[in-house]
C-alpha cells in the first residue's frame, strides 16, 4: 500500500487546489485543524513528489495563518472576559479561564514557531521557568503578517552579595542605575554564569567571556520604594509599593554599529538612544530592587510588540515621566515581613521581522491564578534597523552659508528657500555599511551620483563624493550640463535651420560644485512650506 501513498497525496492536493480558496469567516477552527492534520501528513509523505510538497507547502501555510487569525481573535476575546468578569470567578472558574487562555497561546506558539516552543519546553538547567507566546497579528489568508507579539513570563530569582557580588557591586541601588556599558557586560556576564540569563554559545563565548558583535541586551533596572503599611477594618494590615526609580540600558559590545570610530558603543548608546542595529535575537534582563517579601510577585512579564516596517533607505527613496505606580494593596496575615529582596530574570526574543519597531511592556503579575497585572512604566520603543550600503538624498549647490540653517531640534540641516530647478536627486553609495540614521561625523569619502530634479533630468547631472555627519553632510564634485554645439559648421559659415539642427551634436560641459548632501525629509518639508 505505500507505493500508492504518494500518488493519494497528489490526489489529495489537486482536489484541494481545485476547490475555492476558504476564508476565515467561513470556517470553524475544528475544520481548520482538520484540515492541517491532513495536509502535514502529506508534507511528512517522502514519496510524495517535489511539486506535490511545494503546492502543499504553500497551502499548509496559508491553512495555519486562517487558523491563528481565528485563535488570535478567541484569545483576545477571552483576556478581555477575563479581565471583565474575573472578581465574579470562583477558583476553580479563574483556573479554568487561565487554562484555556494558557492553551490557546501554546497552540498559536506550535503555529508560528514549533522549534522554538519545543526549546522552551525543554529548557531545565535555568533556575527560572519561563511560559512564552508568539502570534503575528493582523493577518490574512493570503497576507504575510506584518507584525509579531512575542509574552515573555518569568519567575523573578533572588539575588544577593553573596550569590551575585559583581551585580551587587556595580549597581547604584537607590537610583536604580547602571553607569556605563562596561558595567552592564559585567552585570550580564554574571547573570549568565548563575544561569538567569541563557545565552547560546554563538552570541557568547563562554571560553574568553566575550559578546558577539550581534548580541543585544535590554536591560530593565527598577527600585521599588519602601513599603507603607495602614490597618485594615478587620485589624489586618495592609502594605503598598510604589516604583520609586527605574531606567531602561541598551547593551551591545559597539561593533554593532559599524565602521570606524561607531564602533565605540557611547553613553549615549546604552542609556538613550533606544537602537538596535538590525538582529534577529534580542536578549532581555530585568533587575526588581527592594521587593518585599510581603509583597512578592509570581511571574515578571515582558510583552514584546514587533512592528515590520519599511527599510529607512527605502522611506528616503520612496518620500523623494517618570511613573509612579502602586503596587495593589495586599492582606497580611499575621507579622508583615518587610525583609527587602533583590530580583532578576531575563530570556531571549527571536524577532520574525527586521527592520521593526520593539515595543516592550513591562509588567508584574501577583498571582498567576487570580491576576492581577500591573504595568510597571509605560511602553519603552526601540527601533531595530541596520546598516546600508546605499541611502539617497538631495544635493543643493550652495555660494553661501546663509542659504541653509540648522534645526537642532529634529538634527537636520535645512535650506531655507529650495529651488528645484538647482537641486539634485542623489544615490550615495557607501564602502562599508554605515548606519544612515546616526550623527557621527567621518572624512572617509563616498560616492554620490544624481541627476537634476526638473522636467530634463539627464540634461543636468553631479558626479562627487561626500562627506561629514551621516544625518546631513557635504559633497565636492562636478555638475555635467548638456551643451550643443556644431560638429562641422564653424562661425560666420552660411546654413539653413535644418541644416544646422542636423549639426549640432551633445556634449557635457563640467563645472565644479560645493553644497549640501541633505536627507529628504528636511527638503520635503522645506518645499511644502514655500507652497504655502
């Protein structure tokens, strides 16, 4: 009977091919099962031929994206019943509402990364326990999801001098800060030796203690202010927490960044600049101080939102507080411990899109059970996007310095009056890769090419190389203007019109030009305010 298998899958396939396409309103979750059940039997068939697989393929995985847009929308639906209707549950109803919402988020885990939630599941030798969801959302049978949420769910580890000295030793306790990106290597190095932090060998070399150049660590570090208690009715007490301090860190070893003296990872870097440069892995460490015991919490939370977005070179081209926060009240039955604890966690994210937007929430959750969950600061961007090779921009010849200004608050260089008619559409081509949205400032060259922005383009063209800051900078060059003249008739020869159009030849007439290389969306704006 195997010989025929094959031959059934092809079977199979074909009438499915053959039948009208199947949307999500259309079809129950069970069928859709089903149906997935069915065909990754044929995608298991070795038998099977190539183009019977390729067909299958693309059919599967049309079937699984109906069927997590399905489980997305049952999923939200029930957090949101949940969050409604959860002071009504009993126990045993809140278990069973947490049971279903905790199925849910694995089966759309096994959908989107079946690998992944096999790791997770197997994953003993970290002293914490991590539950993790992954959905792409806003999807479509025929649509590739643009966007990716990825829960990360830890239980918090006590950490103390004893046990993480170097953490216990670098940290500025009551600000909740780390001073520089050095001591973050050290801070994370310890949480990977104590086993909070799993790293795999190709993004740390446990040997020589080093980071690769793509390892990228959001580092979450908060201080919660000391407890204040008040007497319940019932002579019970009550305790309080609220976020005294708390400061989010990029750490990267700097040659993430790129070429020359970029590869210095700056203050700057760790503690402002929110950017990931381009990586398919993101790690996360989290440090909670002060957390009294009274008061502890079962899982931190970590919810990663990945937004696709388009390449900033292709844009370019295409476009030519501090929160203070309490802690729910908690009951105490009898003495209230207000022994403080220190705490940390972290995992990893693998990221389906680059270039994104990371949004991350973090998040504390008292009870797994009977919530609730309480959002610790608002939601912090970073914006993950690498280096090019090319960018485009727009050149403007300049005689005078008073013909551009600088606008410090959004770090462009602008012209203040932009004639069309002088200005060039340019591609920038780059030795190395450079990051076109940084401000570093380089005298190493780069080609710049173009042609002028009017009816003509060709009949105006600039050849140079440019230099300076990445967000606005110089060029040196030559502008190429068409020029007529005739071949053969020379001054004070007689000829008709004719007869002279049917002389003139084309040549390029070079000159030298100065100006600014300037990024597109200063000059858009530049030219909507002079239509006004």
């Amino acid at each position: 009977m195997r010989k025929f298998a094959g031959i059934r899958s092809l079977i199979f396939v074909a009438v499915c091919m053959t039948a009208p396409t199947i949307s999500a309103q259309q079809i129950t979750i069970a069928e859709l099962r089903d149906q997935i059940r069915k065909f990754e039997l044929v995608a298991r068939d070795s038998k099977a031929p190539s183009q019977v697989q390729s067909i299958n393929e693309s059919v599967l995985r049309n079937r699984r994206l109906q069927l997590r847009t399905l489980l997305r929308y049952q999923l939200e639906s029930l957090r949101k019943y949940q969050a409604g209707y959860q002071t009504h549950f009993s126990a045993k109803e809140k278990q069973t509402v947490v049971s279903g919402i905790n199925a849910l988020e694995v089966e759309i885990q096994s959908l989107d990364h079946p690998s992944l939630t096999a790791a997770s599941s197997s994953r003993t030798e970290a002293p914490t326990t991590f539950a993790r969801s992954t959905a792409p959302m806003n999807v479509s049978a025929a649509v590739v999801p643009q966007s990716q949420v990825v829960v990360v769910r830890s239980t918090p580890v006590t950490f103390t001098l004893a046990n993480a000295p170097v953490t216990y030793a670098t940290l500025d306790f009551p600000n909740a800060v780390i001073f520089n990106s050095t001591d973050a290597g050290r801070i994370i190095k310890e949480a990977i030796a104590k086993g909070v932090l799993n790293v795999a060998p190709e993004y740390y070399d446990g040997a020589s203690k080093t980071f690769s150049d793509d390892f990228y660590c959001v580092i979450h570090v908060m201080r919660w202010a000391d407890p204040s208690a008040a007497n319940a009715a019932d002579g019970s007490a009550k305790l309080t927490q609220t976020v005294a301090s708390q400061n989010w860190y990029v750490f990267n070893n700097g040659k993430g960044k790129g070429f020359g003296n970029s590869k210095t990872w700056s203050n700057e870097d760790f503690t402002s600049l929110n950017r990931i440069f381009g990586v398919k892995r993101i790690h996360q460490l989290y440090i909670h101080l002060n957390s009294i015991k009274s008061l502890r919490y079962a899982q931190a939370r970590y919810d990663f939102n990945i937004e696709k977005k388009a390449p900033q070179n292709l844009s370019n081209l295409f476009n030519v507080a501090q929160l203070f926060i309490t802690f729910p009240s908690a009951a105490v039955a009898g003495a209230v411990d207000n022994t403080p604890e220190n705490l940390w966690g972290g995992d990893s994210v693998d990221l389906l899109y680059v270039p994104s937007n990371v949004t991350i929430t973090a998040s504390i959750v008292k009870d797994v059970v009977a919530g609730p969950m309480v959002a610790l600061d608002k939601p912090k961007k970073f914006d993950n996007e690498g280096r090019y090779w090319w960018d485009v921009s727009v050149a403007l010849p300049v005689k005078h310095i008073s013909q551009t200004q600088f606008d410090t608050t959004a770090n462009t260089v602008t012209a203040k009056k932009v004639d069309k008619q002088n200005a060039f559409a340019l591609i920038n081509l780059y030795p190395v890769p450079v990051d076109i949205k940084g401000s570093t400032f380089t005298w190493v060259p780069h080609f710049v090419g173009g042609v002028a922005i009017q009816k003509q383009p060709l009949k105006k063209f600039l050849l140079g190389a440019g230099f300076g800051p990445r967000f606005a900078n110089f060029y040196v060059g030559a502008v190429f203007t068409e020029e007529k003249k005739p071949s053969t008739l020379k001054e004070g020869d007689s000829a008709t019109q004719s007869q002279l159009d049917a002389d003139l030849r084309k040549h390029y007439k070079p000159k030298f030009s100065f100006g600014f290389n300037l990024p597109v969306r200063g000059i858009l704006e530049s030219l909507k305010a002079d239509s006004k």
